[in-house]
C-alpha cells in the first residue's frame, strides 16, 4: 500500500483533504490490524509513523475530520445507562465512504484486483440508499422476534426490544421459512412527515424541538417509557444480517427479495447494477428522488452482490471491503459571522469557532462552526460581520467554507489571532512546522486541565459511569477534583458531593461504588487517559504491548530521557512510534508534575500488565510464505486469509518460516524451504486448512 497523493496540506481544498483522510485511515487502518491483530506489520515504523502524522496534521489543519471515528480519537456511541446491554454475536460493522466518482471508481477496481476478475467480467453491484436513521438488529428464534437491539459502539448496543415491538415495519412473527436463527439488520427512521408534525406538537407542548429526523427517531427509540415510543410513527427499512443458522441466499438481491417476503420492508429503489457507469446512474438517479423521498437519506450503499465474492473480500478493520457509501455532497447554506471565540484543548491547542447567526443547513440548526486554525483564517480573510457560506456533511463539524466578499461590511477588520491563551493568559506559541497555536500555561491552565480531566474520564479511558464531561467539569469547578488522583479520593469527601444539587445518597454511592470499580485497569487504556500529545489507543497499545507493565515502562521511559540509551532506541524500534511521538512522551514523562501525577495514581490504582491476545485458530503466530503462482485466490486475499487467521506472512523464506504455500513455479523458495526442512503444501491444503 502506498500514500501516492502527497500534495501539501496547506493548498488542500476540503474535500481534497477529506479524500486524503479517508484513504489515510483506511491504510492505517489495514496496518493496525496487520500489526496488532496479526503481529505482522507490512511497513516500517518509520513508513506508519509518516502516515499517522499525516493523518493528525490534516485533522489539526481541518478538525472537522476529527470525528468520533477517526482513528486518532476511536471514540464511539457507548451503550447508555437504562437499557440492558446486549453482545452482539457478530459485529454491526461500519462502512467506508467515497466521496466522488473516482473513489468508486476505485472501490470497483480494487474488488477486481482483490478477486483477480478480468476487466471483461462483471462485478454485480446491489445500490441501496443509504438511510440517515438508527440501524438496529433484530433476532429472530425459529420465525418469532426475541429480541432488538441497537448498534452501539458495533460490539455491544442497547436491548430496546419492548421498543421496536412497537414499529409495525417490524414483524413479530416472520412469514414463510426463515432459518431458525436469523438475525436481521435494517434502519429505523422517522418519516420527514412525522417528524415535523411532531416538532409542532412538541413546540405546542413547549416540549424537546429535534433537530433532525435522525435524533428524533433516535430520541423516540431510546424511551424508557415505551409507550411514547408507540405514539412515534417509526418505520425501517431491513437491508443486512447478523447471525444466520442457515444461508439466506447466495446473494445480496435475493436476501432483500426473501426479507421482503418473510415481511419486512426493503428499499424500493435499490437497483442491482452490472458496471460503474450503472451505479453512478443509480447515485444521480436517487439524488434527483432525495428531496422527494419521505425519509432522509445521506448517500448511496454499493454492496458486491454474490454472497462467495463477499466472503472472500472480507473485512479491513471495521468496514467490509465489499461495501462502500457513496455520499452525497455537504449541504451549504449563508448567514452571519457574529464572532470569533478561541477554545483551548487538552494539550493546549487554540482553536477558532465561529458564532453564527443560526441557520438551517440540511435539516439542523447551525450556531457554531469551526475555522480550523489561525492560517485558516488567514487565508480565507474571514472578519466578524462577514457574510459566510458554512457547510456540513453527516455528523461532522460544520465548517466555514469562505466569506462572501461582496457583502463585507465597510468597517470589518481582519481577524488578529490571540497570542495569549483566553483562558489563563499564558502566551501562546506555534512550532514552525505546526498549523496549531498552543497555551504555554500547561497545568496553570484551568481549560487545559479541565480537558485533560474530561479526557481522563472518557469512554476509551477510565469510562466511569456516572463521571461524564460535565460533572467532571462541575467538579473540577468546584475544587473536589484538581487532578486525575483526587478522583479516586472523592469518597473523603462525600459529605461535599451529597450538597451538591441533584445528588442524594444514592447517587452519590453509586458513583463511588463507579469510582472504586475503575481501580483496576488494563495498562493501555491507563497510558491513554493521561491524554500525552500523539497518544492514542492504538500507540498506548503498543507502548503497553511493548512494555508490559506500569512499572517497566516508566523504567524504560526514565532510561530512555538518555537520547543515547538503548531504552531510547528501543522506543524508537517500536513499529508505529517515531521520534516525533516518541518526543513528546518523553517530554511527557521528563515533566516533574507529570511524575508526581503517576505515583500519585499509582498509590489508588491496580494497573493490570498487558496480556497478549489469544488467537486459537492453527495458524495463529505461524510465519507463512507464498510462493510461486496462486491459481485459485489472489496473493492479497491469501495474505489476508492468513493474516485474519493470526499468521504473520513473510516475503522470505528463513529457518523462522512455519510453512511454505508452494504453487507452480516456485523456485529458490522452495528449495530453501525444502533445505531447511519447512513444511510445504501446494494451494488446494493451504484453502483445505484455512478453511477448516
Ligand atoms: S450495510 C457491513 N446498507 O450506514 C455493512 N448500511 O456507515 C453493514 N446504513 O451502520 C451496513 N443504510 O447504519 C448498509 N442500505 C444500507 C444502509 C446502511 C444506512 C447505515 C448503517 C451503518 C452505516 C454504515
């Protein structure tokens, strides 16, 4: 894999930069996957670390791609307190996004590379709209509902089977055959028409106004009462599967037609499609329909029809490589700059937001949102009186797109970036190569700690129920938490949080009995919640991987402050960690305070060492080499193969090599193969093992 654009950063539009971030995290995220699940990288650190650099330096220059998914944040919707949760046997996975026609241009090709299809060949592509709504999975025991339950963060949702009982769209007993376990995935939304008729009763009743459809149903599935959810008229649209006793249907097209006559609504304008110029069709034909269709709808889904290509792509990470959603392009509207305030992050970092005079942009009210940074600024001259275009696309951030110079008022002034943070007045400085201005206040800085606390608490980290950004904020408000220890010494001050408005005894215990439950926690996720600049989860992985436990790695941190030091080299070997990163973990750990911090939490917490995964399949650990020619897969879906099955395939063959893949042809590998006496097997026992 390469990253062939390497057009700079500053002279990126941004839907160049989007392009570029969407390739970039789904590199990296083909490379994590390689390195951690499979223990076998496919790129030097060097080459990794290039890559996650550049994918930060594009969300620092554009923080609107900063969403919840990327892979610099790995923060999802967890599961929220009132339901019970609910494991979901297989995945609710998520899906890449194309953004123009040569994206799915690429997205077809790749499929046939992947496949070894000639060109001549067609792929068949089922389009289905992609519905801006909740997606749920609904289990059915021999024909009959037992039980719904949302997507969540993909691995574990919420059960809100009284809910969907509710929705007629979804039977409760299926007609026809229907294998006896058979789960079902589909979109529950609220028809556009629903949703305005109950923004005027809720406005009448001087209730909740939603913005969109999406949180409407969203607002309105999530009910602890179920019967307000009845009076919502939900539908869904049943579009995918989870766990199936028995096959379906060897395709795509023929599951929606048998789902359709077990009783559940599919699509009625997915179309299935032969080639690219039939797709793009379908995208312009269902753009044209978007205004007049009664549900929102944020883009196209291109699913491979046949269910054995499907199998065989298989996954990267957390998205199919069968699949992809082609977007629609962001929505656009003009209204008023009113003013510039600058927020300060957790590391410091000022960004610029703009106050907007609020406005509709496609079905939700915007009074916020982002300039980015201060060239940003800079380049596009915005000034407050301004008349600007702003944008967004799905969830992310709205982002100011230009100023309208025509409409410039005579006295606007250009925009002067604050050299000191607002917060605490420290100055604040950029590093030559940075686009990113940073408060030098460090912990005198309220809003930094503040940040660092809400970072510290957050589902990736501690994820301590009842502890969210806004008490921790109150809290620390307040003066009962300074720093991340005083957390867990909040039980000394119980008598203080009981005064508190809206705490009674019991809430109260149950957020200490929350507190005392987090004592114990897994070394990486401890690494990431002290929220050091360039650690995410997935270097906080490997730092814990590497490392094994709190007390090795802060040895091996204090040896390696030695620039010199093997500890320092060693750092530096880790696959993913280059020195920028390596840097700034130092200079994290050189910090006095930042030491005090670590005892300090040392002396409340059990920090559990980092235990390796297990992986049971035969092939797990062993290094694999190919070679010679593949007839029946291509050398990417045999590596793949391998790779899921927890091999580490290598190019060479070495006495390290568990077994040689020989097809005809096979030369010098194999002989040495046979020299050092590996095991060799032809193609048919390579898929004859991996498949058992
Ligand atoms: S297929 C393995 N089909 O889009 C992929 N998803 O970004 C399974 N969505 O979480 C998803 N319409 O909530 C699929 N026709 C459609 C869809 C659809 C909407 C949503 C779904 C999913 C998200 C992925």
């Amino acid at each position: 894999m390469s990253n062939e654009s390497q057009q700079s950063i500053e002279s990126m539009t941004p839907s160049e930069a989007g392009a570029a971030h969407a390739q970039l995290s789904e590199e990296l995220r083909a490379h994590n996957a390689a390195y951690y699940q499979d223990d076998a990288p496919l790129i030097s650190d060097a080459e990794y670390d290039a890559l996650f650099s550049r994918l930060l330096a594009i969300e620092n220059a554009f923080p609107d791609f900063r969403t919840e998914d990327s892979l610099t944040q790995q923060v999802g919707a967890a599961p929220s307190q009132g339901f019970t949760k609910v494991q979901h046997a297989i995945p609710m996975l998520s899906l890449g996004n194309a953004f123009d026609e040569d994206d799915v241009d690429e997205f077809l090709t790749r499929i046939r590379r992947f496949l070894s299809i000639d060109e001549k060949d067609p792929v068949e592509i089922v389009g289905e709209p992609k519905i801006d709504g909740l997606s749920v999975s609904l289990r059915y025991e021999n024909g009959r509902f037992v039980r719904g339950a949302t997507r969540g963060d993909g691995a574990e949702g919420e059960d809100i089977t009284a809910n969907l009982r509710t929705i007629e769209d979804i039977p409760q007993q299926l007609t026809g055959s229907a294998p006896d376990v058979a789960e079902i995935r589909g979109e529950v939304y609220l028809p556009k028409s629903a949703f305005q008729k109950l923004n005027e009763t809720q406005k009448a009743s001087g209730a909740k106004i939603f913005a969109n459809p999406r949180n409407a149903a969203a607002g309105s599935l999530r009910q602890l009462d179920t019967s307000i959810t009845a009076q919502r008229p939900l539908r869904m649209f049943a579009y995918a599967w989870g766990e199936l006793s028995a096959d379906v249907s060897d395709s795509q097209w023929g599951f929606l037609e048998t789902i359709a006559s077990w009783g559940f609504q599919t699509n009625p304008i997915a179309r299935l499609c032969h080639n690219l110029e039939d797709v793009l069709r379908l995208y312009n034909d269902i753009e044209d329909q978007r205004a007049t269709l009664d549900y929102d709808i944020d883009g196209v889904v291109y699913k491979v029809n046949r269910i054995d290509l499907q199998r065989r792509l298989g996954f990267v990470s957390r998205a199919p490589r069968w699949a992809i959603a082609h977007k629609f392009p962001a929505e656009q509207a003009t209204t008023i700059l009113n003013g510039i305030d600058i927020q300060v992050g957790r590391t410091g970092s000022l960004t610029p937001v703009a106050r907007l005079e609020p406005v509709t942009v496609g079905g939700v009210v915007v009074s916020n949102a982002t300039l980015h940074n201060e060239d940003e600024i800079a380049r596009k001259d915005v000034r407050v009186g301004d008349t600007v275009v702003i944008q967004r696309a799905g969830d992310v951030i709205p982002q100011v797109v230009h100023a309208i110079a025509e409409k410039r008022p005579g006295d606007a002034v250009a925009y002067v970036f604050p050299t000191n943070c607002p917060v605490c007045g420290s100055e604040a400085v950029r590093d030559i190569d940075e686009a990113v201005r940073r408060c030098t206040g460090g912990l005198i800085c309220s809003a930094q700690s503040v940040e660092r606390l809400k970072h510290f608490v957050s589902r990736n980290a501690f994820d301590i129920e009842g502890l969210g950004a806004k008490n921790i904020t109150a809290f620390h408000m307040d003066g009962l938490v300074e720093g991340p220890a005083d957390i867990f010494r909040l039980h000394e001050k119980r008598d203080g949080l009981l005064e508190r408005e809206g705490w009674g005894e019991q809430s109260v215990d149950n957020l200490l009995d929350a507190i005392n439950e987090r004592r114990t926690i897994e070394l990486d996720r401890f690494i990431y919640a002290l929220g050091i600049r360039q650690i995410g989860q997935a270097t906080a992985r490997l730092l814990a991987r590497t490392y094994g436990s709190i007390d090795d790695w802060r040895t091996a941190m204090a040896q390696a402050q030695d620039r010199e030091s093997e500890a320092y080299q060693d750092l530096l070997n880790i696959d993913g960690i280059g020195v920028s990163v390596a840097e700034d973990l130092l200079a994290f750990v050189h910090e006095e305070h930042n030491r005090q911090v670590l005892d300090d939490l040392g002396e409340q917490l059990n920090i559990e060492a980092f235990v390796q995964p297990a992986n049971d399949s035969a092939f797990a650990g062993k290094t694999i080499v190919f070679t010679g020619t593949l007839e029946k897969m291509t050398r990417s879906e045999a590596k793949a193969r391998a790779e899921s099955l927890g091999a580490k395939v290598s190019g060479s063959v070495s006495s390290k090599t568990d077994l040689v893949v020989a097809g005809p042809g096979a030369g010098s590998k194999a002989k040495k193969a046979t020299e050092l006496g590996i095991e060799m097997i032809d193609e048919d026992a390579w898929i004859a093992r991996s498949e058992s």
